[in-house]
C-alpha cells in the first residue's frame, strides 16, 4: 500500500507587497498552525519516507515547522517545478518516485493541490469537505493499492483523512 499526504502550504503574509508570490513568508497564523498540523501527522501516521516540497518560502516555511514532529526525519526533496504546479504535473511527478519510498508528504500550493486530491480521490466520507475548499495547511491523506507510484491515477486512491487546522481547534480531527 502506498500513502500520500497532501500539505497545502500554511497561511502565508501579504505584508510585503513589494515581494513576488514565491518569495512570500508565513504569517502569524501560518507559523501556529504548520506545527499543530506536524504534530497531528506525527500521531496518526508513521513519518513519510519522502517529502517533495515546492522550493516558494512558504512552503519551506511550512515544512521547517512541521518537520520536527517527523521521526525518523523523511528524505527531503525541493523543487522548484512543484510551485503553482497543476494536477497533471502533480501526477507526473508523484508517478517517478521509486518504490523504495511507500509514503510520501507533498508541501505545495493551490489550485493544484485541490485538483489533484479530488482527482486522485473516490467517494469517502471527507470528501465532500474536500470539494469544498482545501484551506492553508490543510491535509489530505490518501492511500493507494499497489506497491508503484507510477500506477496511480485519477481515481485510484482513497481520501482517508482530511483535515484542517480549524478541525483540529474545534477537536473534530481524532484519530
């Protein structure tokens, strides 16, 4: 089985209008919620064996926050290919990971990010949620049959967590 944990980048600043798009930082409420969202990884899934991370600062930012919770620490990845990447680049990117890494953490951006777990999703519970919105430092986990990353696709896997920061203020994200 294969497992890949989508991590939209936390809430990030719009205090420096002087700063292109990829350069910008966390905001407060950014930098409070990342680590809630590492430490609810960390008691709810074994640490991801990968992490491919848009190389945009907030996305760094957001990783930086939440990999201590991460035990044992997952091989790390930045591309820069991976910011305002869409879906199907997502797809084409998640498919060339080798099969020596079964779990795997994506730290990226919308739209793409909520196109690609919708498409990579069945019906669930969650899922409606999904649709709705994928908020900052939201979390999608699904999990895929198979043992090759490059066999998934639209509609193979399944949505088994989503979960906001919100959820997580208001306890309705226990395991």
């Amino acid at each position: 089985m294969l497992r890949l944990l989508l991590l939209r980048h936390a809430k990030s600043s719009w205090d420096h209008p002087g700063l292109d798009d990829f350069s910008r930082p966390l905001a407060p409420r950014g930098i409070q919620a990342a680590p809630r969202m590492g430490a609810f990884i960390a008691a709810n899934f074994e640490a991801p064996n990968l992490v491919l991370c848009s190389a945009a600062v907030r996305t760094r930012a957001t990783l930086d926050l939440v990999l201590p919770h991460l035990v044992p620490a997952p091989d790390l990845v930045f591309e820069d290919e991976l910011y305002l990447a869409s879906a199907s680049e997502l797809l084409m990117r998640l498919r060339r990971v080798p099969r020596r890494w079964p779990s795997v953490l994506m730290v990226g951006h919308n739209p793409g990010f909520h196109e690609f777990a919708q498409a990579l999703s069945g019906a669930a519970a969650d899922r409606a949620q999904l649709v709705a919105k994928f908020p900052t430092a939201g979390l999608a986990v699904l999990t895929f049959d198979g043992d090759a990353w490059s066999k998934i696709g639209p509609g193979k896997g399944t949505l088994t967590r989503f979960v906001t920061p919100a959820m997580l203020l208001k306890g309705h994200a226990s395991a």
